[in-house]
C-alpha cells in the first residue's frame, strides 16, 4: 500500500503537492469514491480516477547499466547532452519513465541502477542504509600505505569527516607516476570519491565503479544494460527495510 499522492505522482498526473491540492479539492476518486484525505493508501489493485480519468500506473521497472564516460546521471539535460535515460530508450522494449538512482559524474564509468520505484530509490540512496560502493581510481602520484590508512581512518570534507573505507592499491606505474586504488565507501556525497582522493593529494586521472552492494557488471560491456532478476529486487528491497 502506498499513499495516493505518491501514487498520483509517479504515475505523472502532477508533483507530489500538487497531487496533494488536487486531493483536497475533491478531483480524485478511489473505487468510485471521493476522497479529500491526504495520507490515503491504495493498492495496485485500486481504481484511482482524476476527474474521472483513470490514472495509468506503470509496473516498476528496475535496471542495471554500465554506464559509459560522456553521458550525464539524469533524466533530462537543460545543455542537450546524451542522459542515461536516453541511452536506456534507445531500446524500444524500455518504455516506462525512469530516473537514475543516485549521479555518476559526467566522466565516471560503472555501474548505474535506474527504476520507476521511487521508495526503494530513496532508501538506497538514505545514508542509514549504508549500501556499500566499490570505485577504482587511476590517480596522479604514487600512492603510499600512509595514504591509504588516511583514507581508511577518513578525511575532512567541507569540513566533515568520511566514513571509514576500504582501500587496496592495485598497481603503480612509476614510469608514469600514476596508482590504480581500489575504494569502497558507504555514503553518496558529492564527488566524494575524487574528493577523498584529491585530499590525501592524488587528482583522480580516471574514475569507475565496479559495484553497488550486491550488484556487479559481469556480463555487461560500457553502455550496454539489462534487467535485476527478481531476487535481485528482492534482496535490494530486504538490506533496506
């Protein structure tokens, strides 16, 4: 059961407040019943009407992408320039309206849920939860075991202090002077991963995330998406309750 302005909304008929004016004013009909209380619930099996025009209330829809550098984590883009959602409805079989979960920077690659489930949306994206995201990073510089320890312990951000993180140094090129570093953190600040990297004084040259929880891109070249399995949904829907 989920509330009728939430329902409203999702489903495109107005915002959420607006929804919420329209409830109050007696446009929304439920089972053929006015209803002008906000904080109704309705089923998927309700017949919710605006006006007498019944609302079409699409199946959620959940999908994984491996995004590729050059593309913006988002709906629309004021500049015209290629979202993620584009790339998703360049498939025909993708027609529901969907939105990213959480950004991307426009030059990070990795993996990018997207869905229509904007309650599950919001709880992966709630720092309690605490869903786990693994980076690696080609970054400027050699990076020493001190560095490493700093991120790990966290470092200060806008004057706030990260969470601990897991680290690994994958690899250095002393030719060149650049590290690869593997990151895993659990919160979903802004750049944060360039950031905490910059802090400890390796610019990120190159930036991807391998995981988000569970999830992995196994089987999924840059660009290319596919469906969660069911249990997968499931699983996302358990570690956040």
């Amino acid at each position: 059961m989920e509330r009728l302005q939430k329902v409203m909304a999702e489903a495109g008929v107005a915002s959420r407040r607006a929804s919420e004016k329209l409830i109050q004013t007696g446009h929304v009909q439920v089972n053929g019943q006015t209803v002008t209380t906000l904080g109704t619930k309705v089923g998927r099996h309700d017949d919710v009407q605006v006006d007498g025009v019944p609302i079409h209330r699409e199946q959620h829809v959940y999908y994984l992408l491996n995004k590729p550098r050059g593309v913006i984590s988002s709906a629309h883009d004021e500049k015209g320039r290629k979202t993620v959602v584009d790339l998703l409805h360049e498939d025909e079989e993708v027609t529901e309206r969907i939105y990213p979960v959480g950004r991307l920077d426009y030059d990070t690659t990795g993996i990018l849920l997207l869905t229509n489930d904007g309650d599950l949306a919001n709880r992966l994206m709630h720092p309690k939860f605490e869903v786990a995201k693994t980076y690696v990073a080609k970054v400027k510089g050699i990076v020493t075991n001190d560095d490493l320890k700093r991120l790990r312990l966290g470092v200060r951000i806008d004057g706030r202090k990260t969470k601990p993180a897991k680290t690994r140094l994958k690899e250095t090129d002393r030719h060149k002077q650049t590290s690869l570093v593997q990151l895993t953190i659990h919160e979903g600040r802004y750049h944060q991963v360039k950031r905490m990297l910059e802090a400890v004084g390796h610019p990120v040259i190159k930036l991807h995330r391998e995981t988000y929880g569970f999830l992995n891109l196994q089987g999924l070249q840059s660009g290319e998406f596919r469906e969660l399995r069911p249990e997968e949904v499931t699983k996302l829907k358990q570690q956040t309750r």
